[in-house]
C-alpha cells in the first residue's frame, strides 16, 4: 500500500523521502526519485507532511513514539497524516501527543487494497483540523479518486474508516450463511452468486462472492486475523460510543472461531467457511 | 406487481386473462388488451399458464386451493408458475397437490420493485421440471431483465428468493448498526453513505442507505411486517436445510421489535431505526 | 410420564383408563387398577376428565381430532386436561375447539422428568377457567409437589412451561461457551463445575453440569431433537407475543448446528459441544 | 469487601495492617485491632502476605505499580494475594512483575457479596504456584466457606472468576427475556418466578429473580457499568483463548444498551429492562 501511495505521490511532484523497516522495499522507489531514509525520524526531519501506513496501532506507536520516531523529528506546524486502520483511541492520542509537541494530526484512512492504490482509486477519509485538512487536500487528490472529509475530530475518520470495514465485514457473514443455506438447499452456489450480482450490481460483492463460491480463501487478500482485529476494533468504538452493535459482535465471534479453527491467515471472506461448517458442510 | 408484469406479458403478444380480489384493478388491464375474469378458476380455464403473484402463503392457498380457485380448473399439462415469496414447504406441497392433478408447477419468484416490473427489469429465478421451465422462458423473458434458472425443483428457487431477501436484510441490519454508531461518533450520515456509496457502488446501497440516512420510512416500499414475515420464512429453510442463520435471528429479532413498538408498516429499512434506539438516539 | 402420572392417580383413589398407543405399555397398569381401552374415545366415554401427555402438537392433535379421538367422545361439561409440551397456538385452538363442544380445556403442562413423575415431585402449572381448574386440583395434588396456577387462558400455562424450558436451554447454553473457555484455559471441568454448584446452590445446576463436565451425552435425558422444538415454540410464543427474544435464537441456532452436525439424539446439553467445537476442542 | 475480610483474618488471629484510600474506612478496622497503614508500601513492609481488593485493573496497577506502591516494599518471598475480579491479562503481568522482584503473586478471586464476606462465606478461587497456594490457605479459610484450587498458573482463577459471573449475567439475561414475554402474555411476573424458584431450587436464581420482578434496581448490589466491564473482560479473556462466547457478546450488548439509556448505575439484574424495552414494556 505504502509503495503505491509513495509512487502516486512523486508522479503529483512532490518530493518524497521514504522509509520501511526492510530497506530493500523502500530502496525500489529511489529509481522513481524517492529518497530512503534509515528511520522514521530522517524521513520526516523538514518535511511539511509525514504520512503513516502500518498494520496497526502497535506498529504505528512504535514508528512514531519509538526511538528514532517521528515524535521526536517532526517539525512545528509539520502535520502527520495517519492512513492506517487504527483504533479511535489511538488517534485521540495522537491528536493530543502531536498537538503539545507544536505539531499537527490527521487521520486519513483509505477504503481500497493495493490495486486499487496503484491505481490511484482510493477513497481517501480525512477528519481533523479543517485548515489542515484543507492543506493536505493536494496530497488525498495525488493517491485517491475521491476524498470524504469525516469531521474536524481526528478519530471521526478512524470511526468511518472502522464502520466501513463493518459493513463489508457484514456482507461476508451475510454471504456465508447464505451460501450454506443454498449447499444444504442443492442451490449451485454459483448461480446464487449470479443473481446477487445482478441484483446488487456491486464490485464489491462480486469480488468477494467469487472467492467464496470458489473456495479459494488462499492466499489472503486480507487475512482473518487482520479483519478480527479490525472488528474488534468496531467495538471498541461501540462501546466507547455507546452504541451497541451486535451484527459486529455476531462476526467478531465467527472470526475468532475461524482462528480458533486454525484459519486465521486465510483471507477474511473464509468467514464462510463458519458458516458452512455450522451446517455440517464440509470445508 | 402482478398489473406490471400482466402488461408486459400483452406487450409480449401473449393473451392473457386477469383475475385480482379488487375487480376494479383487474379492470384497468382491460383497456390494453386483457380479458378480465371473475374468479382465479374462470382466469386459468383452458389456459397454458397461469401466472400467481400474492402476498404470502395463505393468499395463494385461498387463490389455489379454496372454492373457484386455480388447482380445480386449470388444465392437465397445463403449468402454474407461481411468482409470490412464499415459504419452500408451501412450494413442495404445491408441486405435489398440482403433479397429483396432472397440471405442473413451477416456482419463479423476481427480485426487483413494482417500478422494476414497469421496467421489465425484474430478475426472474425459476425452478422446477427442465423441460417445463424451458416451456415457460418466453414468459420470463417478456417480463423481467435476466433469468436465472435455480434448479429443478420448485421450491429451491423459493429458497434463493428467501436467500435473496436475506442478504438485503442483512444490508439494513449492517446500516441500521453502522448510523448509530456515526451519529454518536458525530459523523455525518450524508457523508458516511456517500463514502458507503463510493465503496460499494450499488444502488441497493444508494436506495436504502438514503431513506435511513434521511429517516424517511413511510410511505413503506416494501413494509417491516412483510419483511420480519420473509425473514422469518428464512428462518423455517434454515430450519429444513439443517443450516444455521444466526444474522438471520438477529434481523428477525430487531425486525420484531420494530413491531413491538408499533413500526410495522414503516419502510422495513427502518429496522435502522432499532438500533438507533438501542444507542440511546432519538428516533 | 404418562404412566407415572396414572399409577399416582390410581394411588389417589382415582378411577383411571389408561390408552396407549403400544398398548403393552397400557397393560401394566392394569395390574395397579387402571383399565385399558382401545383408543382414546373409549378411554375418555364418561369420564370427568381426560388428562393427555404426548410429545408434540402432532401427536397431540392425532389423539384429540383424530378418528376415535378425544374430541369426539368426551362428555359435555367434562374436562380435557392437556399436560403435554405444546405451542401455545395449538393450546387457543384447543379452547376453542373443546368449547364449542360444550367441553373444558385446561393446559397442564409440568417441570420434571419421569423420575420426579414418579415420585410425585412433579411441578404442576395449570391455566384455564378458574373454576374448571379448582374442579382439576385434587389430580395436580396427586401427581405433584406444587401446583402453579398461570393464568385464566389455557395457553398461557403453555408460554410459562415454554419459558420455563427456555431457562435450562439458556443455562446450557451458558455452561456450554463457559466450560468450552476453562477448557482452552486448561482449567478442571469439574472443578469449575464444583464453583459452579457451590456458587447457584442448584440440584438442576449440578445435573445438567455434571453430564456436561463428565462428555456424557448418551443415553439422552431429553433429547436435542425435542429441545430444538422446545425452542422453537419459545421463539413462536416471543413471535405472538412481540417480545424478542435473542438467547432463545441463539440457543435455537447452537441447538439446529447440534442436529445439523447429527447429533440430534444427544442429551440436549451436548448443545455445549457445539460451544466446544467453536473453540477448536475435540468433541 | 475488604473491611470484611480483614475483620475475618483478624478473628483468626492474624495480624492485619490495612490501607485504604480513605483513611477513614480504613480506621474503622483499628478498634477491631488492626494497624492502620498510610500506603500500600507501608501496609505491605514486612508483611508475609499482601492481601488486595480493589474496583478494577486500573485501581489495582495504582496500588501496586504507583508510587507508595506493593511492589516496591513488598519483601523477597512474601505473596500478593490478589482478590480483586480482573483481566486474565492483568493477572499474567503482576506474576511476571513479582517475579522479577522475588515475590509471589497469588490470584485469589472471590464469589459473594460484602454481605456473604461479613458471614465469612465467600467461596475463594485461588491459582499459582502450588506451594505458595498452600501457604495461603489458612488465609482463605479465614475469609470463606470453601475454597477451590483453579490452577497452577494464577491467571487461571481470574478466568474462573470471570467465567462465573458470565454464568451470573447469562442468568440475568434468560430472567429479562423471560419475564418479558411473561408480561406480554400477561402472566404475573411473581408467578413465574416462584415456577423458576421451585424449578431451579437456587438462592441466586431467587435474589436476582425477585429484583427483576419488583422493577427495584436501586440501589445497586452491583452496577451494570461494573457488571459490563466484567462482561467485556470476559470476551477478552475468549479472545486470548480463542473460545467464541456469543451469549457473552449478546449479555455485553445488552449491558452496553442500558448503558447508552443512562442506567449504567442501576443493579446488573436492570438488564432486563432492556429485554422489557424491546419488546415494547414500559420500564
């Protein structure tokens, strides 16, 4: 993801210096007119913007409070723009750890896998501070396709970011009991699929139901492990918010037996499989 | 539905004869070409076949089985291709009562709106004898956009369409848990469905996401009592094929507490508005 | 239970004809007193009262509606005294159909297994006219420890039995996902079992917790099979009722995975292997 | 709590130094002979055994981590003995942390209320190292009834404890749901639970069933808000095992619910108010 947003970035003209813990990746964008930097803090040192993608709050803590992090580097009135898929939580704690060292914070995550970031078709969802956000704009238009400002709040957009992955994780579940229901009915699963795509007309949908008709959970796209993550981050949010959702509860716990079964770096749609298993099907 | 599709089927150059509980509904099919009969028995008398599109079990029961109905006067060899969302169990018994009177029966529920069956944008999903279906695909051509063959016995498409109208409730649900938790994050809901909108790209997403984002349930599309009654025939297949559908009793659930409290005849997208409830918001 | 029931009655000093469907099992109790009759109308001819004990409303409504049946047989003013596990749907239908015979209808349902039958420990929970039940309380002395008078309407006697039933299900349920975390905790069954008795001071705790702890599903008590239909009718009556009833569906679903997986014979507190199975234990 | 147990091991004839926050409770205890502590490191200096009981994880890591802290005056070879219901996480630290400082941890939960520590018939839970386990039991002998032995690993009785009152709280939430459709068939509420009185034959299903029949949910034997936080420590506790507890995720759901409608104050039992909500009943 990282890469692609990097080389999208360079192609709009900015500059830009990057840095991965396996140099060997970051190295692969100097011949597009990338600098590598060996730490975050080199990266960021002088920059008007530092943006983040990592696997999660662990890793971004570490990458930015860490020794060598971009706490310590980022200049006053720099802001860093935070895409990864992070805990409301963690964002407010961001937003109050950067703002008393004189910097700024935005989250910014995108809805979109790594195909879709080479292609510079991500939906970018910024929230913070709206003359920040403003200025960042320029960089959302050089990795996305369209830019949803979710509020003036950092962690809003970590919010909508979360509840976006509820509603596809909810369309997983929905396909998995559907699915098994039709095997169990003698249904071809494929034809079910047809007509789901006929009658939502989703890209999304029909990515996703092909795996699932298919069988074929290997390898992930976005593993098991990784959406459990994600959902527990929903409710977290859920119970912060006060806002009981039970449709996120219901998926938490068939991921967490997806994992329990073994399956937890199959792609996250093998949900199904729960499902299918539940119904004394095979797989 | 039943006028839509009656109109495109003599549009198609089929003559056909109407029979609806309201003669003057019936009626108004007159003008363009359709004889109007005086009990389903005198509508399917010497015809090839003859088309049902009702509420629910009971009303085709009443339709097919009780006095001046359909199984009494409709032809041997003749076909009845029943189009209402009924429950699989009804569906069995209609094959076997018509197959132990020499007629046929196919199932062939549609997917889509009174507006889609304007259109002739219905999706059609027939199930029953091969050669019987095939028989009937002229009819399911002049009214519909697509048709989708489910299986060879009848009821297996009634099952598709329950499995159909599943994944839809699914949709509300996730919506319905999704909204709240933006509204108590003070996301705004405009700004979350047009991000879900961008994800998604479907227009069941666009359509409903709308009405719950505006709050705006009645007049009813399609009523919650309708869809807790679809829900809960999902729930009875469930049952037959041996296939647990948890997110299926969590719909059926909040869908009977939208009744409980008196919402019966809103939109049955205003399950939304259960969750909301549960968040503590108004609505 | 049947027989239990009417050796406690003959015990009483009861006059008692006993029908049933083997009528070897009849015999045996002509040895204490009873008569046998060949069929249900010959045992209830001039009776006071005709006390039924079947498994479900089918079997029920054989011996009621069916030729030789109750219905046809039983006295005017005299009382049918229904005690069988039913839906409450079927209990109203019964009220009415036995009224306007000029007949009696009181529900009897009763907690307690063939064992507490015998020992004449039943609980007794009628409901119906008030005086048609005080007429009826001399049998609830004679075959129970308690009788609880539920209501004025027969069914309501079948929702409090119902609702009772869905208390064990939903205790099982409970010991079921707890045992299932002790054990991934390579905690002692039995020694949570031991908290677990110690902690509810309940013989109905430490019966079904026992089983569960030791994996000892078969010969079943009561099975699976009759459990899910329990449920069932609970979810029917929350259904009636609008009153939504989430642990009942999930118990049903847990319950449906059990038969699914072809374990419907099992005692129906192996419903916590399917627990177990979710959590990746063997079992 | 405390104050109890500390009368009770001062009855035994230890000598007991207490802390408590405010200093007033803890003088209390003086006239009964104990010495009154001005810290946690003082209470604990020299002592063999540190008994703590304490609101939640976060009470606890102050009075053991924070400054004045136990871990920092506990002496080499003496025992904390942590009574305090807290994550199965939280347990793993204080064993690392004391270990590290040549002291012991000891988890040592209890079952009961004040009421039941004052009577000295708590039931304790304690795990660890088997000889220092042994160690302490003339200290749980003092303050309970009986005492059981989760494991060799301390973290294991705090999964014992969590997953007892996940048994209390499922019970909790099968009374709501039930007494729900009881009103809405208008059976009386008291009825129904001296049925479930007879039937279970527990003290606990009595207390907490009588609550919920007389709508009286203050002032709070124990609150939601603590009861939820419990709940949601029990699903990470099956998250770290890998054990899916959907009743769990539905009792935290709920609790979540009364939470948002500002009952968060209220006894735990006022769960079932919300089931009392859905389906439409005032309360």
């Amino acid at each position: 993801m990282g890469a692609a947003m990097a080389r999208n970035l360079l192609q709009a003209g900015n500059e830009v210096t990057v840095y991965n813990r396996s140099r060997a990746k970051a190295e692969e964008l100097f011949a597009q007119g990338a600098r590598v930097a060996a730490s975050p803090a080199e990266a960021v040192r002088d920059c008007e913007a530092a943006i983040t993608m990592l696997a999660d709050d662990a890793a971004l803590e570490g990458v930015v409070f860490g020794p060598g992090g971009i706490a310590e580097a980022l200049g006053a009135g720099a802001v860093h723009v935070g895409s990864s898929t992070i805990s409301s939580a963690f964002a407010r704690r961001l937003t109050a750890e950067h703002s008393s060292r004189g910097q700024h914070y935005v989250s910014a995550p995108v809805f979109g896998r790594p195909d879709a970031a080479a292609a510079k078709k991500l939906l970018v969802v910024p929230a913070g501070d709206a003359d920040i956000v403003k200025r960042c704009l320029p960089l959302f238009d050089a990795i996305g396709r369209q830019t949803f400002v979710a509020g003036t709040e950092p962690w809003q957009a970590n919010a909508l970011k979360l509840c976006g992955n509820f509603m596809i994780a909810a369309m997983l579940e929905s396909f998995g009991e559907a699915f098994a229901a039709m095997r169990k009915a003698q249904v071809a699963p494929h034809l079910f699929l047809d007509v789901m795509v006929a009658l939502f007309g989703s890209p999304v949908y029909a990515g996703y139901g092909k795996i699932i008709a298919d069988e074929l959970f290997e390898p992930a796209g976005f593993a098991v492990r990784v959406g459990h993550k994600d959902v527990r981050l929903v409710l977290d949010l859920a119970r912060e918010c006060a806002a009981p959702m039970p449709l996120a509860s219901l998926v938490h716990d068939h991921m967490l037996e997806a994992i329990a079964l073994g399956h937890g770096e199959r792609d996250w749609s093998s949900v199904a499989q729960v499902s299918a298993k539940h119904a004394g099907l095979p797989g």
